[in-house]
C-alpha cells in the first residue's frame, strides 16, 4: 500500500497589476490516502488447478472450494455437510480445516456463514476492501 494525495481544483480571482479579474483554476491539495498498489492477477481457477494438482491434499481442496464459491462481499454461506460433499471429505476432516483456517485468521464463521479474509484475498477496488476490513474485524 502506499499514501496517494488527492487534489481538488478551485477557481479564484486574482486581480493583476493593471487592474483586471483574472481567473485561474489552482490544483490544492484535499487530502492524502492510502491506495491499494502492485496488485497481482491471479485466474483463480487455472491457478488453483496447478496448486491442487502439486497439494492434493483435502484440506488444500477445501480453502480451494471455499474461495471458489466466496461472493464478492468475500462470504460463503454453506455448510461443512455441504462443503464435505463437494470435496469428497470427511465432516471430520472439513472441521479440521476450518479450525485451522480461523487460528491462521484466514476466515471467520457465524450465522452459518464463512467470511475470507479481505487482507488474504480480495477482488474489487479500494473502497471496497477498506468497507470489507472494517465489517470483517467486527465480524
């Protein structure tokens, strides 16, 4: 991330030494912010492709499903019946995982639903991230 400055242009008179109102447009600064910076693209599923195929092992394939099936707001609202389903796992083994991926502050869980961490993983602007980071820190 780094510190981006914001500016605003406005318009002000200057009266010159003849006399005349002159406009001109001044670049000020309004504020500075931190931006989001080198991000890489990833294609998530030509990706996960190769990681699974080198991993293999269940719990690599059940990170892998559930940032697959993350909406834009980074949550997945399922199941670890359904999440053993998908994965060919054992609720044992999806129980495992998930405990594991909340010790490593990869995801939390309420009401049923599995919320990424947008600091781990994100797709959208800035903005977004910054909304996601303030409702997953509460979450």
């Amino acid at each position: 991330m780094i510190n981006r400055q914001v500016y605003t242009q406005k318009e002000v008179q200057i009266i010159d030494e003849n006399g005349e109102v002159r406009v001109s447009k001044l670049k000020l600064p309004k504020c500075t912010e931190t931006v989001d910076y080198n991000w890489e693209k990833v294609f998530m599923d030509n990706f996960l492709g190769v990681v699974l195929s080198l991993c293999g092992k269940k719990q690599t394939q059940i990170t892998f499903y559930l940032i697959k099936q993350k909406n834009n707001d980074n949550k997945v609202n399922t199941t670890q019946n359904d999440i053993a389903r998908a994965c060919n796992a054992s609720i044992q083994t999806v129980s495992k995982t998930i405990t594991i991926l909340k010790k490593q502050n990869f995801l939390k869980y309420r009401n049923g639903i599995y919320f990424i961490n947008p600091n781990m993983l994100f797709y959208g602007n800035h903005s977004k991230r910054k909304q996601l980071l303030a409702e997953f820190s509460n979450f």
